[in-house]
C-alpha cells in the first residue's frame, strides 16, 4: 500500500496532519482552564513532535498518517465546541469490577450530560459493534452497559447524568435502536452543530452554610460595602461587594424554594453572630430565619464516610455538606476549599458557589468610610 504513495504525495498528507494538530491546539487554548484541555493539548503536542520528526527524516509512512491520533482528537475538539457548560475532558471514573477506571471524553452541561466520541470508519465501527476488536476490548453495546452503569453510580444534582454516543460515521439503524434501549442517546457527528440541551430538574430545597448564612446577614452586603477596614481581607470583600453584590444573587436563588439548615449550621452561625455581629446583623439572622427550617443533624451517608478528615475536610462541614446531601437538597456556601477537596477525594457535591463575605457591623467602629 505505501508503495502508491510518492515521497511528495506522504509529505504532503503529513502536512494536512500537522496544520490539523496545530489548529486543535488553538481551538483549546480557549478552554485552557477546563479540566482536562490541557492533558489532551500535550497528546497532541506529542502527536505533532513525532509527525514533524519523521517528516523531517523523510521516514514518514502511510501508517503514520492513518494510524495517528490526530482524527481522534478532531473529532473530540469539534464535538467540545459544540457543548455548553463543559466541567471536565477524558474524566476518570472508578467502576466497580473493572481494573481501569471508567473514561468519559466530555462532560457537559455542568455535570448533566457524559459524552463519549467514536470516530471511527465503517469497517472499524462493525468490528466495534460485534466484539471483533484485539484482545480484551469490548464491544460498543458492552461499553454503553458500563457508562450507563458509571452514570447510575455517579449521579449529578441527584440526577441520573444522560449518557451520549456521538459518532461521526453513519449507523445502522439497528444499532442505533439497541444502544438507545440501553439508555444510551446517539448523535451522529457530521456537523458542528450544537449539542441538544438536557433537561434537567431544578432544584426546590436549599441547604444554607454557615457561611451563606453570615453573607446573606453581612452589614456589608445590606448597603454598608463603602468602608477601608482596619483588616486588608475585609477591604478587599468590600471592593468585591461594591462590584459584584452578593444579597441579589442570593435573593434571586432563594425566591420561591424551600430554605433548610442543619442544628450544626445554625447552632454554629448563632455562636459567631453573638461574639462578632451587630445589632442589626442579628436583626436581619431573626428575619431570616422566620423562612429557614432548622433540621437535625444526619448521620453520614455512605459516599462521605470514605472521606478522609484533614486539611480543608473539616468535620463541621462534612456534617453540613452531608446533611444536604441526605436531604437531596443544593447546598449554598463560599466553602470553595472543601468543594474543591472532596472533588480530589472523588466526590462531587452539588452546591451553589458564591463569594465570602464576613460580619462587618461592628468592624466600622474602626474603618473609614469612603466616599461614594
């Protein structure tokens, strides 16, 4: 077969490869801080290098071309262009019974949606389909039983996370009919066009933080963010305020839910207010608290009693973490650090992110106000 292709003619098919990985490369740069852009940008650098090296010997063949990895890593930048709200690229998953863990090569609609690229040929997506693959490898239909499996396990807001094949060859309609009976959607990949939206469920329940509970209270986002405090960090919450307010974002989320808090929460809450709020800052935490319900404590469920205690985990908020879990209910807190930390530990725990804001009533007796 490489006896049909001149030196010029590979040369040229291995430019075309080259400018191809080179585009790929800008097109993530813009997506340079999703989780995962960056690993699969140097598998293409490494794609690159190796193409230019044997290019550049002049040892280039046919199979280098047909066999790099390049088509692969098109077909999954075009289908990341195409989605909204991606969280991770090529993200592992642990799966029971299975030595490797679970690979999906998007996730998209913040955690809604898992996404699976297949580019393959139509001889190659055959074999896929009935098993004649190497050693080992898995069928298609086997594939999706395992992500199907992986989503059931790893639910999104307490959602089941919808499971899509996108191929960018043409199916067979049987095929097509036995995958979706699995719970598998397919897309066919032949145009950038957008991913279809999920539909997700909203959420009604809210588990408030401590932390959301002093913010939501703060002198400072009730009209009073136009201070230079003795305390560089307060200053700084208070230039943040003035730009981006954080009682309408939390207004706008509140409206029309159902407010919960666990005893430790607020038992916690009402234990700093008493040392560092103000008089009106415990005015404003008795109004609030005339729409929140006090809960008991849970026990931890299964998935946080794996957690492991220490740096960023502490045991408060794993108690308050899982009490909205138990409650299936989106927790709202500024307690980024323990987010990010359970994420490392492999749990991923819904919740609604905003800025820190402290308790700032009494802190004015020594600040200065600035002017407006």
């Amino acid at each position: 077969m490489e006896n049909t292709y001149s030196p010029g003619e590979l040369s040229s098919l291995a430019q075309e490869k080259i400018d191809l990985g080179e585009k790929l490369l800008k097109d993530l740069a813009n997506l340079d801080t999703v989780d995962g852009v960056r690993k699969i940008s140097r598998k293409i650098s490494q794609e690159l290098k190796f193409l230019n090296k044997v290019q550049a010997n002049k040892t280039i063949s046919i199979n280098h071309i047909l066999c790099s990895n390049l088509t692969h890593f098109a077909c999954l930048v075009q289908c990341l262009l195409s989605c909204e709200n991606v969280t991770h690229v090529d993200y592992p998953l642990p799966l029971e019974d299975r030595e490797s863990k679970l690979r999906v090569d998007i996730v998209a609609d913040s955690g809604a949606t898992w996404i699976k690229v297949i580019a393959r040929n139509p001889k190659s997506l055959s074999d896929a389909v009935h098993g004649r693959t190497s050693y080992g490898s898995k069928s298609i239909l086997e594939q999706a039983e395992e992500y199907v499996e992986a989503a059931e396990s790893n639910p999104h807001m307490f959602q089941i996370p919808r499971v899509v094949f996108r191929f960018t060859g043409k199916l067979d309609q049987e095929l097509v009919a036995e995958l979706e009976q699995l719970g598998v959607t397919v897309l066919v990949q032949q145009t950038s066009q957008p991913l279809p939206k999920t539909e997700t469920a909203t959420l009604t329940k809210l588990n408030l933080d401590i932390t959301t509970l002093i913010a939501y209270v703060s002198a400072m986002t009730n009209g009073s963010a136009h201070w230079q405090y003795v305390e560089p960090l307060l200053t700084e919450q208070a230039r943040w305020e003035r730009e981006k307010p954080i009682k309408p974002l939390l207004d706008d989320l509140f409206h029309d839910k159902e407010l919960i808090c666990c005893e430790t929460a607020f038992n916690s809450f009402n234990e700093i207010l008493s040392i560092l709020g103000g008089a009106k800052e415990k005015s404003r935490a008795e109004q609030l608290f005339q729409q929140v319900r006090i809960l008991p404590d849970v026990p931890l469920p299964q998935e946080l009693q794996l957690i492991r205690v220490g740096g960023k985990i502490k045991p408060r908020s794993l108690q308050i973490f899982a009490f909205g879990l138990t409650h299936q209910a989106l927790t709202v807190t500024s307690n980024e650090g323990f987010v990010r930390a359970a994420r490392m530990q492999g749990l991923e725990v819904p919740v609604f992110l905003h800025d820190a804001r402290a308790l700032t009533e009494e802190k004015e007796k020594s600040a200065r106000l600035l002017e407006e």
